[in-house]
C-alpha cells in the first residue's frame, strides 16, 4: 500500500508578511490560480492580521510553531489535488486543547477568520483557506493517549496520522475501523470532521457508528467534553454527532474516542472481469449472502478506469480486458473456513455466469498488489491534464446511469467518462478527463451532473464532503427546512462566523 501522500511544488506566488509588511514573492506557473480570483468570491467581513497579532501567537506558542516563512506556507496553502488555493501567510502549529482554545478566543475577539487543518488531503477543498484565513494546523497533536485493549477504545489528540494508529493497534490485534487510500497522511482529526469513509465502511460503518467521544474547542475558545469512552452513554443529546462531518465549521476537534475491532488474522481478495454492470450488482448481493460477516470490502471499476490506470500508472490488469472489474475482499479469524467460503462463493458465481474469470490473492505481497491497483488510481491524476472529480451516493440500481449519462452529455469534448468506487455502498466517483482544464467543459459537467444526481435520489457528496467546491449545490443536497436548521446551528455555536469560512454553505 502507498503511504506518504507526495504532493506537487509547482506554485510560488504568495503573500507573506514580512518585516511589517504584506509582499508577493516569487511567480505562478502551472496552476491552480488563487481560488478568490477563480471563483470571483469576496472576502468577508474579517479582520487584516496584524503585527500585534503575531506577537500574540508567538508569545503562545513560541516562534517555530508559527509559521510565516514562504516555502514553509506552500503545502498548507495548496490541498492535495492541487485545485484550489488560498493566501494565509500564517501557520499556527498548537500541540495543546489549551492552545487551541486560547489561539480561537483571541481570534474571536478580533475577528479573524481560521481554517482548521489536518493532513490536507481532502478533496473539496475544505482544508485550504479561500483568503487569508489563520491556518490551525493539528499536525503536532499527535499523541496516543490511552488504549483499552479488551474494550478496543483508543484515545487519541486530533492530529494522529490515520496509519501510525494502525500500526500500533497492528502489534494488540486491533485496528482503525476505517481505511482511506490517503491513510499515511490523513489525520483522525480530519477523518472526524469530513465523516471519511473509504473501502472498508461495508464491514465496520462510518465514523458517526465508530466514534465514542470527541473533545472540541468553539469559535470562541470554550472546551466542549464529550470525550466518552463509553459504548453505551444515553444522557441526553449526543452532541459529538454534530462534530462528525462538520468540515471544521462548528469547532476545532482535539481528541477522539474510537472503537478499535479485533484486527483480522486471515485476508484474502478476489479479483473478477464481469461482462455488465448488471452481473455486477448480482455478485455483490450473492456475496452479502454467501460471504456474510467476512465480507470486508466490494470496489467496482469500468474498463475505461482500468486503461486510465494502464496509462497514467502504468499497471496491468491481472485478468486482462473486460468490460467491468470487481474487487472483493475478505477477512476473518480462521483460514480454512474463510479460505472455503470464499472458494465456494467463487465456484457458484462460475458455474451460474455472473463473472467470466478471476484471481485471488491471499500471499500480503500480491494482495497489496492488487489493492495498488484501486488505490492507485488518485495518483494517476497528477500526470494526466485534469480530471473534474465527482464523489456520488446513489440508489444502486442508478448507480451506472450517472456513468453513461455523463458520458453522451460530455461527448467528444473530453477525453474519457470514466466510474470506480465503493459499490458496496452505492458510492461512486465518477471522473472526467480532459486535455487541460477548461472553465467551459467544467459549465458543461456542472450543475447537471448535480441535478442529475438529485433526479436518481442519489447525495452530491457521499464521503467527501461540501468543502469549497460543493457548496454551491447544498440547495439541490437538502430541503431548505434543513439548510436553515444547519444555518441556525452556525450562528449559534460560531457566531461571528470565524471558523471555516466559505466552507460547506453556498
Ligand atoms: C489518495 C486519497 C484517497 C482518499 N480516499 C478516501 C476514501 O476512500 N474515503 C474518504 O472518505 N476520503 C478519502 N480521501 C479524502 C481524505 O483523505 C479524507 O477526507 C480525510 O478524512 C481527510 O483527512 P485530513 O486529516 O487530511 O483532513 P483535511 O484535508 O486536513 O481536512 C478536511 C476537512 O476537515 C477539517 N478539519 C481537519 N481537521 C480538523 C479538526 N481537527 N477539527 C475540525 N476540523 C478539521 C478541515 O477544515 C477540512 O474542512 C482520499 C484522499 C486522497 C488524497
């Protein structure tokens, strides 16, 4: 499996402050363009961060946890698919809850806007400021602080990287409930606050299903503890629920409570060539059924996903061509009858048609090969042109139409149409090719393929998020009944509207 997500450093354009004053250093080549000047969006009614602001922060923290220098500002400035850009010249680095708390008062009181950041490999571009927002990175709260091994909860500060936690549940039998192809650099902080999902959220459930307690800070400083580490707690209303998914705009979360399930011993994945979609959907129900509990993960891809990964990664399919691929993958405590099961699914789903061939891997080194494959995928979009990403819900029986509507509503004008994701929950990320970005082309994909979506019954965002790019569309995801309840809910615990601005409501 890949780790650390690389990213590019193609941009040298910013504002930094420098002896008391703002400069632009260096020049922009490649993109993105500041995403204010891309998407025409004006900047709030927030304050200019000032000399005695710094201080301030300086004084908190220290010098070396408050970053201003140029080439340090990049990473943070630009989010992982390199789509949009904001133009802090500010990085606040707290390893404390009371840091953070004294870094959001102050910020209240004088009104600056603040962007809450984890590992910066959100997709919607909720982890990057618009302007000039104060960057609150939690990279530094980084510590494990308890792990009950017979309950299987861990506790843990905001900005533990996805992988380290698995690797220390790894050596007590126990591991995260959730994996992301992002899970070297991805914090649970963040997986928190966009409710991740990823391939395994068949078998263990989202984050509202895993999450026991969280710590959160207000906008205006006040600490909020609902760190439970109870599985069962019915006192009232379960308020963490409101953190889960709230992409940084209702509080800073701090530290997280999770359940941690027995780490499986025995692991073996399938991959299958199919002929249609249809046959598709007709093995993954069989496997619900014949597999039952040791079904950990269902990933569908189309042909045109394949050739893109040949292209751009330059990996084969094991199988070679056909039309639809299907990845299914099993985990349990006992190899034999695992192992059998899964033989015994594979024999019926031959001899009744629904796949015309396959290969399994078991041995870690091919199975890890074969989830390349899939995880892979996100990698092969740094050397095409651009790609428009789409991470859609849908009723499974339309799960393919939006692939195939898309594709005679673009016509010639891209490159390639092409649909993979989590089939075994109705997730699909649809991807659009073209030879370069094009404001026109993404007026062509936009808003149709949202309505689209709103005609199937399907979710414009099924794991990643409204951030900055969807939030234009949150009218076409929910009834204004409760667009307004959730607006209602901003004011009440933000304000002044500090945290996260531009993020998630239109
Ligand atoms: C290669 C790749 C594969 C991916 N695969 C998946 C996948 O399968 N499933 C999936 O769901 N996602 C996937 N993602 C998207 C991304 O990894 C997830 O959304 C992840 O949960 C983001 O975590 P992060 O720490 O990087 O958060 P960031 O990107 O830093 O932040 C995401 C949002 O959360 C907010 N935030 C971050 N930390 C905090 C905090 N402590 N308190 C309050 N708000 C905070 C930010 O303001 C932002 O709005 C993938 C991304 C990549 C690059």
């Amino acid at each position: 499996m890949f780790s650390k997500v690389q990213r590019c450093a193609r941009f040298q354009f910013f504002k930094v402050y420098e002896n008391g004053n703002f400069k632009r250093c260096g020049s922009t080549y490649g993109r993105p363009d500041f995403t204010k000047n891309t998407y025409n969006v004006s900047r709030g009614y927030y304050n200019y961060l000032q000399e005695d602001h710094i201080r301030f922060f300086q004084r908190l923290l220290g010098e070396k946890r408050v970053i201003m220098d140029l080439s340090d500002l990049e990473k943070y400035n630009v989010d992982w698919y390199i789509q949009v850009r904001g133009c802090s010249s500010i990085v606040l680095k707290p390893k404390t809850t009371d840091e953070v708390s004294k870094i959001l008062s102050f910020c209240e009181k004088n009104r600056l806007a603040v962007c809450p950041q984890g590992g910066n490999t959100g997709v919607v571009g909720g982890a990057v400021p618009v302007f000039d927002e104060i960057i609150l990175s939690t990279e530094l709260m980084n510590q494990i602080i308890s792990l009950d091994e017979t309950l299987g909860v861990m506790v843990c500060e905001a900005g533990c990287v996805l992988e380290n936690l698995d690797n220390h549940l790894a050596d007590r039998g126990l591991t995260v409930p959730l994996d992301l192809g992002s899970k070297g650099s991805c914090q649970i902080g963040g997986n928190v606050s966009t409710n991740a999902g990823g391939m395994r959220l068949i078998r263990y459930g989202n984050m509202h299903g895993n999450i026991l307690g969280l710590e959160v800070v207000k906008a205006n400083g006040e600490i909020i503890d609902c760190l439970s580490t109870l599985k069962k707690d019915n006192t009232g209303y379960h308020l963490k629920h409101l953190f889960i998914g709230a992409e940084g705009t209702l509080g800073v979360v701090t530290k997280v409570a999770f359940h941690c399930p027995p780490r499986p011993k025995y692991r073996s994945v399938a991959f299958l060539g199919l002929q249609d979609f249809h046959k598709a959907l007709k093995t993954f129900r069989k496997a619900k059924e014949e597999l039952g509990e040791i079904l950990s993960a269902v990933e569908v891809m189309d042909i045109p996903t394949m050739n893109f990964i040949k292209e751009k990664n330059n990996q084969q399919s094991p199988i070679g061509n056909y039309p639809f691929y299907l990845m299914i993958e099993i985990s349990g405590s006992n190899e034999s009858h695992d192992s059998e099961k899964l033989h015994s699914f594979l024999d019926s789903c031959m001899s009744s048609n629904l796949i015309l061939t396959g290969t399994v891997a078991t041995d870690p080194t091919k199975l890890n090969a074969i989830w390349r494959i899939r995880e892979g995928i996100s990698e092969g979009y740094k050397t095409c042109g651009a790609v428009f990403h789409y991470d859609i819900s849908l009723p499974l029986e339309h799960y393919y139409t939006l692939v195939d509507d898309m594709r005679r509503h673009m016509g010639s004008r891209c490159e390639r149409v092409f649909g993979y994701g989590h089939l075994g929950d109705g997730n699909l990320h649809l991807q659009i090719q073209m030879k370069e970005y094009s404001k026109e082309l993404k007026e062509l994909a936009e808003p149709y393929i949202y309505k689209r979506t709103a005609e199937l019954k399907g979710s414009i965002s099924a794991e990643h998020g409204m951030g900055f790019m969807k939030r234009r569309y949150l009218d076409l995801a929910k009834p204004p009944s409760s667009v307004s309840l959730m607006r209602d809910l901003k004011k009440l615990f933000d304000p002044n509207g500090i945290l996260n601005p531009y993020k998630v409501f239109p």
